[in-house]
C-alpha cells in the first residue's frame, strides 16, 4: 500500500486530505470520501457520514495513524472498493506525514566512518555497540516541490539522503522479532544540513542543533513495509539533473528492526513518530567533495518511495550571531557547597 496527502482548498482554507494507492497501481483514492461513501452506503445520513469520515481520517497522518485498526480497515477497504467516486487523477503531493516526534540514527558505516574522518576523529566503539540518534524538530517538515531555506549564519548547504521510518502503532519495549508488527512503512527523508555550523556545533558534544533544525524534508509517500525489502533499496541523488550518487540500503550495519527495538526501550513509541536511519553512504555532498549552490534542483529516489524533489532558496541576510566569551573557570572543578 502507499501512502499520501494532498492540499485541497476549502471554506477555511488549505486542508490535508490523505490518500491510499494500490503498490502495483498509480490510482489514488481519497480516503477521507471513500469512507464518507461507505458510511452512505450502510445507511448513515449525510451529515453522520461526514462526520464520520471526517474523524476517522482527519488531515494529519498522525492523528489518522492514532485510529489503529479502524483506520488500517478503512485504507485496506478502500483499496478492496476503489469505488470511482474517491478517486483522484493525477495529485500533487505534499509532505506525507505530520511527525509527532522525530530522531535521526546513523548506520550506514561508510557515511559515519567518513563523517568522523571529516571532524579529524577515529570512529567510536558506541556506534557498533548501540544504534545511536539525536532528535530533531518535528515541526520544521517540509514537503515535495517545498523551498528549502538557507539560513542566513550558514554558508555550506547540505541534503541528506536516508530511509525514513513512519511508526504506525504503539509499542515499548520491543524486540528486533517484534518491532516491524509497529512500523507503518518506509518515506524518503532529507535531512538537510548546515555543514559549517554543525561541525563547530557538535565539537561541543551536545548534537547538530543550528546545524540542523531549520529544514527538514519527507515524501512524497510511505510505502508499507509489507510491500518492500528495506535491506535492498536503489537510493539515487540527483542534483540539477546530474547523478551525484548511486548507493543502496544494503549497507546498514543496524537493520530496521534494530533500529525501533532500542528507540522503544524505557519509552513509548507513539504513531507518527518518525526515525531516520541516517545518510545513506556517499549520500551528501561532503563525501563526494561537490558543493551545492542557491537554486540547485536536489531529487532524491528511492526504490519504491518515489522521488523527492525540492529547489534551494536563496541565502537569507545575516542576523544576530553570538561573541565569544571570555574563559572564567579554564577547566577547573566548580566549588559546590551542599546544604544540610
């Protein structure tokens, strides 16, 4: 099954509807008016119908994620049905989900190896001992055909090809066996990046932060992970219609599974989370010594995820940057005085 959204127009505005297609078939369905449809059909009056169809498939995946099997039922009926009146020629998609929560992992080992080369640094023990992430801004998404803004305090824009994982049902504690029965399916994510910045950033041991949390980008579907084999995936990158890379998702050296199984241990992973896998290897510019330019045109494709395209903007104007301060305590233990 895939997975979409579109903006339609309405009294109040620009609203997401979600729709549903047929993996071997590129006809969507409006999922909010085939349920609309099957609650006439069973008898329900115009305004219970809407009703209805309205709750169950509200505009955010999210919250539509948060119906459980009810929701599944309806996608899975629809695409049973494919009643003609629901169905919608040729959409323009934006951003697939709505995340809850978003954290980004790395494990793809020659894109982490060359990242720690690129800061002068060997490669920890921790990234074979664990699947590490840091977490990101879940409302910073942008969509397919969305501009990526350039902040004004960096000077090297970076895109970040990676799988991007839609849980689809709660779960904690989970097991490698168990966690994909939590997974909705697979999108494409660009995590773009301010190169310059997060490297001076991140020397400080807290995570990318500015580097990182102004834009990031999802879409332009989730396919469902009982249509597609994660471990095989064709990932390209093109930029102005040059190939700049050609990899695939066998490369991981902590699996899909593994991946939710830790992210769900001590917490609760909720529908609409959304965990990155990390850039794919030579999936950004730093590997393959290429720099990006306002304007560029970054698509990237992923087997059966579709292609993401989106146009840099221009760099913003300079605003308000940070003075370094003076040294005070030059290393020393602070003198704590407990009270009693």
């Amino acid at each position: 099954m895939k997975i979409a959204r579109r903006t339609v127009d309405g009294p109040d505005g620009q609203s997401a509807r979600i729709l549903v297609a047929a993996p071997d078939d590129d006809a969507w369905y409006d999922l909010r008016t085939a349920v609309r449809l099957h609650a006439l059909q069973r008898g329900a009056t115009v305004e219970s119908a809407n009703r209805l169809a309205a709750a169950l498939v509200p505009s955010s995946l999210a919250q539509a994620l948060g119906g459980g099997d009810v929701f599944a039922d309806a996608m899975k009926r629809t695409l049973d049905e494919r009643p003609n009146e629901a169905k919608v020629v040729e959409p323009v998609l934006t951003n697939a989900l709505d995340p809850i929560t978003y954290r980004d992992f790395m494990v793809f080992e020659r894109h982490f190896s060359f990242g720690y080369k690129w800061q002068g640094k060997p490669v920890p023990e921790i990234m074979y001992e664990l699947p590490i992430s840091y977490a990101g801004d879940p409302r910073s998404f942008l969509g397919p055909d969305d501009v990526i803004p350039w902040p004004g305090y960096t000077e090297r824009l970076d895109y970040e090809l990676e799988l991007g994982i839609v849980i689809g049902r709660t779960g904690t504690d989970l097991t490698p066996d168990t966690a994909l029965d939590h997974v909705l399916g697979l999108t494409i994510l660009n995590d773009v990046s301010a190169r310059d910045i997060q490297a001076r950033e991140m020397a400080g041991g807290l995570g990318p932060s500015k580097g990182k949390h102004f834009a990031c980008v999802t879409g332009p579907l989730v396919t469902s992970l009982d249509e597609i084999d994660e471990s095989g995936l064709g990932m390209r990158v093109r930029v102005n219609g040059e190939t700049w890379c050609e990899t695939t998702s066998a490369e991981m050296v902590w699996s899909v599974a593994e991946i939710v199984a830790w992210a769900s241990q001590g917490e609760i992973l909720r529908p609409g989370a959304l965990l990155g896998t990390g850039t794919c290897n030579g999936g950004s510019t730093v590997e393959i010594e290429r720099m990006l330019s306002p304007g560029d045109v970054i698509e990237l494709e992923i087997d059966q995820l579709g292609t993401l395209r989106n146009r840099l903007g221009q760099p913003a104007a300079a605003g308000w940057h940070p003075k370094p301060l003076s040294r005070t305590a030059d290393g020393e233990a602070a003198t704590v005085k407990f009270l009693r």
